[in-house]
C-alpha cells in the first residue's frame, strides 16, 4: 500500500506547497497579511502530508529517505510549473519544459 500512497500523498503535498509559493500572486490586489494567512493555511496540511508520506515510507521499507526526498523534489517542480502555467497563465518556453524534463530524468534515476 505504501508503495502507491507514499507517492501520491507527497505529489498532494507538492500541490498545496506550489499554491503556497504561487498562488497568492495572482491575487496581488490583496493584502501582504492576506497573502500570508492564505499561505500558511495551505503549508499546514501540506506539511502534514510531507512529514506523514516520509515516516510511512521509511517505516515501511519501501522507499528509502533519500528516494522520497526526490520524489517531493521532482513532483514539487512539476507543480510549481503546472501552478505557473495553468493558474497564474505564465508561458514556459521550450528551455524551461526541456529543464523540467531533465530534472524528472534525473529524479528516475535515483528512484529506480
């Protein structure tokens, strides 16, 4: 079971932590502690999932530390350009894509 949660659970973790950084541009007209208090609300639970994926993980053998670490690493840059893109509408160009695709590249290797 841990084999498939741990994944997802940290993925879930790098989608809240994405909006985090990101999301709160798209609401410049609002105010820093607006801002802040919508950050800090989605860090908590993102943290939660972060902390709760590694301790499965490494309790369960099935993933080791550093493993996960770049599972969060890949999925975290994954969202933060899907959150980029999507939601704050920013255009990646082919340098930016080809990047994220060595960093995933990258990521495999350590897992696998």
């Amino acid at each position: 079971m841990a084999l498939y949660l741990v994944p997802i659970m940290l993925f879930a973790s790098s989608v809240l932590m994405a909006f985090a950084w990101l999301g709160h541009v798209k609401f410049r007209h609002k105010s820093f502690f607006t801002a802040l208090v919508f950050s800090w609300l989605l860090v908590l639970p993102e943290y939660l999932l972060n902390v709760s994926a590694i301790r499965w993980g490494a309790e369960s053998n099935v993933y080791a530390p550093s493993e996960m670490a770049a599972m969060n690493l890949c999925t975290g840059v994954f969202c933060i350009a899907l959150v980029s893109k999507l939601f704050l509408g920013e255009k990646l160009n082919s340098r930016k894509i080809f990047g994220f695709i060595l960093m995933a590249v990258s990521i495999l290797l350590v897992v696998l």
